[in-house]
C-alpha cells in the first residue's frame, strides 16, 4: 500500500450530463487569441500560422456556481468566457479527422485571468504563469456529450455580468477550429482523456469586483456562473 507524506489532493472532475459518473481532469490547455475582435481589443493580431497555448493546473478547475475570493496580487481581474473541449480518446499527431473523433464533450468555462500581471509579463517577453494559472480561475459547466452537442457552428456565445451583456459571438468566429487546436496540439503532447481545452474568448472581456455575479452561456451548452466574494 502506498503511504504519502501528507494526503494528496482529490481528483478534480466533472459532471456530464446524463452520467452518474464524474470526468476527472488530468491538464488543462487554453488557446490564446483565437478571435479576432479580442485579439485587436488587447492591441494584438491573431498569428494565422498556427494556434499558441498556455495551460492551468488541475487545481485551479473549480465547478460552477461557486463563491470565490477575488485574488491576491491583482487589481485587474478579469472574466474570459470560452466553449471547453473536453478529450474522449488518446491521440498523438492526429490528423483532423481524428481530432475531431477524439472528442467527449463540450461545456461552458470561465478563464479566470489577473490581467494586469499577465500584461507585466506579456511586456517583458515572460511567461503568463502568474495571469493565467490562479486559484480558482478555471470554472467549469458540466459537460454535454458530443453527440448530444452536435456539431459545432453559429452558436451564440456570451457573458452577462450582474445581468449586464458584456461578451457577445459565435463559435463559428474562431480563427482555429476545434478539430485543428486538437490536431496542433497533438502534435506537441500526447491528448488523452482527461484533458481539457479552453477554445479563446471573444472581444468584450472586462474587470470585475467583489459582489459581482458572472454568468455565461453557449447555446446548447449548460450555463457557468460564478460570484467573486
């Protein structure tokens, strides 16, 4: 029997509608600037010669509906609404076809970001880590399967904060398709189920402030909603 130092951490996981079993998350990968609006809205072009990524750390996944403490060392912290992949199968350079088989599900998620920090370290040719990957800053929906999803398209996506419209697109506005991130980044790891990838935002991100209430919604999808404490 193995015996730890101290207690691990629990598996972070997920719901899926209509399982009674949990989908454990093994990474997370985010795609960045794959809109265009938001992509110029952060004084940036989209690189069209291949999607780039950051990632969060499992511990940073949190479920819908939660209360969470607005974060130490910022005073910018902003909302990201994204359509979440989630990975079915394992693949290792996959071509698009197989990406696209390869997926389970899809869901709503919060990117969660310390903005400020990220463009101190944007400035400085630094990585993100400190924007990016924060307690708390991955907020997940539960999942739907693909095959009850269908397939993507024109779905509206959005985000109100305290009832206020604030994000406004369609899936179909992404630079980089689903099948193409996941067949990219195949390329550089090998996926497998588990594994979790935040598509890009739209234009429209923003601040937000204790007592604030964030919800948003992709049709189709069940809705993420978060309250900063």
């Amino acid at each position: 029997m193995v015996q730890y130092l101290f207690p691990p951490e629990p598996v972070k996981a997920v719901p899926v509608i209509g399982e009674a079993a949990l989908y454990p998350v093994r990474r997370i990968f985010c795609v960045g600037r794959n809109y265009v609006d938001h992509a110029r809205e952060m004084g940036l072009e989209v690189d069209r010669e291949a999607p780039f990524y950051f990632t969060k750390s499992p511990y940073s996944a949190e479920l819908t509906g939660g209360v969470f403490p607005y974060p130490p060392g910022t005073t910018n912290f902003h909302y990201e609404m994204e359509l979440v992949v989630a990975m079915g199968a394992d693949v290792f350079r996959a071509t698009r076809d197989q990406a696209a088989a390869a997926v389970y599900g899809y869901g709503c998620g919060l990117d969660m970001t310390r903005r400020d920090l990220q463009l101190a370290e944007r400035s400085k040719q630094r990585p993100w880590d400190t924007g990016k990957d924060v307690e708390h800053s991955a907020i997940l929906a539960p999942l739907t399967k693909a095959a009850d999803f269908g397939a993507i398209a024109d779905q509206a996506i959005t985000l109100d904060q305290n009832g206020t419209r604030k994000q406004q697109a369609r899936l179909s506005d992404m630079v980089w398709k689903v099948d193409e991130i996941i067949a990219h980044l195949s390329g550089l790891y090998h996926l497998g189920r588990g594994d979790l990838i935040f598509t890009g935002t739209p234009a429209g991100v923003g601040p937000v402030v204790a007592g604030d209430v964030i919800c948003g919604q992709i049709q189709g999808l069940a809705p993420v909603t978060l309250t900063i404490a």
